[in-house]
C-alpha cells in the first residue's frame, strides 16, 4: 500500500545548520591540509579572524578550544613570542583523551584494546630492538632498577611501568605507531592500576612476574634481537592480563 504525502513525510525533519565554530573549524583545517599552514605557523588573532570569516570573536574562540582539544593548536595568553595560538602536533594527547575517555564507557571491549596493545607493542619492540639509542637503553635500564627497589609501592611502580613501554614505544622510531603505542597504553593507566589493587597480597609475586618480564624485554633489546623483542612483550602483555582480568585472550 502506497502511503500518503503525510506519512512519506513522517520521518523526515529539516537538516539542521551546522553551527558557526563548526564552520570556523572546517576553514582551519582547509588551511592545515592545503600546506597554508604548518606546525608552528601562528593563526590571526581571534578578533581579526572573526572579521575575516563574518562570524562572532566568541565562534572562534569556541573553534579554537575544540582543535586544542584535539591537539590541532596550542592557545597560550599573553605577550611574547609564546603567545598567541599556533598550530601543533600532538597527537598522542588527543588519542590519548578519546580513548580514555572510550576505555571508560566500556566502548570498546578491554580484550580488544589489549590485542590492539599487542600488535602496536610488538611492531615497537621489534623497531627499538633495532634503532634504539644507548641513551635510551641505559634509560630503560635505570626504570627497571626504580621498580626493583623496596620502596617502589604500587603507584609508583604503575607510573614506572607505563613510562617503560612509553620509552620503548618512543625508541621504535615510528612516530605514528608511537603516538597510537601511546595513547592505548595511558588509556590503560587507570583499569591497570585498578587492577593492581585488585589484586590485594597477589600483587606481589604478580609484580615479580612483571618485574621478571620487564627485564627479558630489556635483555633482548640490548641484544639487538628483534623477534625476541616481539615475542617477550607479548608474553608480558597476554600473562598480565592473564593475572589481572582473569581471562584469556585466545
């Protein structure tokens, strides 16, 4: 049965107009992805920019939040050579927020992300084992030494053991799987040390396990051993999670 013109009409309803820092937002972004403007590259002022586009100071200003948060610009006040809003490139805070904030409400299974951990960890241990500086390594080793001590409590290990394969990831020398490497393992900062509670009296031999599984991860990049690399940190990820969650990953 053919309906009416009343009932096609039904489940439709006007597009709504997008609203004007939205806009303001495209035109940013045109400039950034035609080469315009680069990192660095200093934007107009909110006031010049409003007249520029035909819009209010306080539209710009709403753009100019939105792409800080997205790690687009950095917005400093002031005078002097800092001041102003400049374009960035940090792309680890901006992932880093979304997928916290996603971790959180449970968008994305815990089992996914940890398998995403694993892909992005392996490809950066295999590439530090091979371009990581001495420098690096001897800065991975003096972590490892810190969560050896017996005053290392619970904190201070988690904040350890995330700047340990943070430092890793950045030594791979892949700036995209760094900055991904990144995000996922800050997302985790919370339900890891969540998890450590958790635990209660099991945390200890757990953290000698860690501790154990850190130092073979360190041995095979100062070994320059690639699909060693590969191998322990995926061990280290699938036990932990193992322990933590009490589940397998298959």
């Amino acid at each position: 049965m053919v309906g009416s013109d009343d009932d096609e009409r039904a489940g439709w309803r006007p597009v709504a107009r997008a609203r004007t820092y939205e806009l303001v937002i495209d035109r940013v972004e045109e400039q950034i992805i035609s080469g315009q403007l680069g990192v660095g590259d200093r934007l107009p002022p909110e006031r010049d920019l409003a007249q520029m586009l035909g819009v209010s100071r306080a539209a710009v200003r709403e753009a100019f939040r939105a792409l800080e948060a997205q790690g687009v610009l950095r917005m400093a006040v002031g005078t002097g050579p800092d001041s102003g809003t400049t374009v960035a490139a940090l792309p680890s805070q901006a992932l880093t927020r979304l997928l916290r904030l996603h971790v959180a409400l449970a968008n994305f299974p815990m089992a996914d992300v940890v398998r995403a951990r694993i892909m992005l960890e392996r490809e950066s241990a295999r590439n530090a084992a091979q371009r990581a500086t001495e420098a690096e390594l001897d800065e991975l080793g003096a972590m490892l030494d810190e969560m050896d001590s017996p005053d290392c409590d619970r904190d201070r290990f988690s904040d350890l053991d995330t700047r340990f394969h943070v430092a890793i990831a950045e030594a791979g020398g892949n700036r995209l799987v760094a900055d991904m490497t990144i995000a996922i393992r800050e997302s985790l900062r919370g339900p890891l040390r969540e998890a450590f509670d958790d635990l209660g009296d099991e945390w200890f031999p757990v953290a000698d396990g860690l501790r154990h599984d850190h130092r073979q991860i360190y041995q095979a990049l100062v070994a320059r051993d690639s699909a060693e690399a590969e191998v322990q940190v995926e061990r280290h990820i699938r036990s932990f999670y193992s322990s933590a969650w009490r589940q397998e990953l298959g």
